[in-house]
C-alpha cells in the first residue's frame, strides 16, 4: 500500500514490518523477479535503491484472473447443468419403468 503512493528505501519499506531487514529484502527479491516492484537508483547518492510498484504487471495478473474466473465459473456452470439434466433423465427412465 505505502509504495502505491510513493517510491520507498528497502529501509524505509522495513521499519512498519516487524521482520528483519533481510527477511524484508528477502521478500522485496521475490516481488522484484515477479516484476511486481522494480529496483531504481536512487538521485540522492547513486548508490542506494527505491523501490517503485509495477502497475503494468499488476493490471496484468488481474486481468488474468478475471478472464480464468469467468472462463472455470462458465465450465462448472454447464457441468452442473449436465449433470442435472442426467439425474432427470434418469428419474425420468425409471419412472417410465415402473409405468
């Protein structure tokens, strides 16, 4: 949520977490190869990172999800329909049976 609203230091990112700052880069290395948040050089020294959120990516996995959402919502909707109209023709057969 913080790097929604501006670019943050590793450090600065660390201090609301109550985790060590390795277990916060370890983390902050696992979204950066997800390509969910990028390393920039920092203008200030040159030699320290900020850490930007990647939109792009976000908005790309979303969209992902919603399509497969719709897409397995759809199939297990005509699943259900067919077996349902299996169970009522089988009622249907037996029925006629007894008849």
């Amino acid at each position: 949520m913080r790097l929604r609203k501006e670019s943050l230091s590793i450090s600065e990112l660390a201090e609301s977490f109550s985790m060590t700052f390795a277990g916060v880069a370890k983390h902050i290395e696992v979204l950066t190869e997800a390509q969910l948040v990028r390393k920039v050089r920092a203008i200030e020294d040159g030699r320290s990172f900020r850490l930007e959120l990647q939109n792009q990516t976000l908005s790309e996995a979303t969209d992902w999800i919603h399509y497969h959402q719709r897409f397995w919502t759809n199939q297990l909707d005509k699943l259900e329909s067919f077996i349902e109209e299996k169970e009522n023709g089988s009622k249907v057969t037996k029925n006629r049976k007894k008849n």
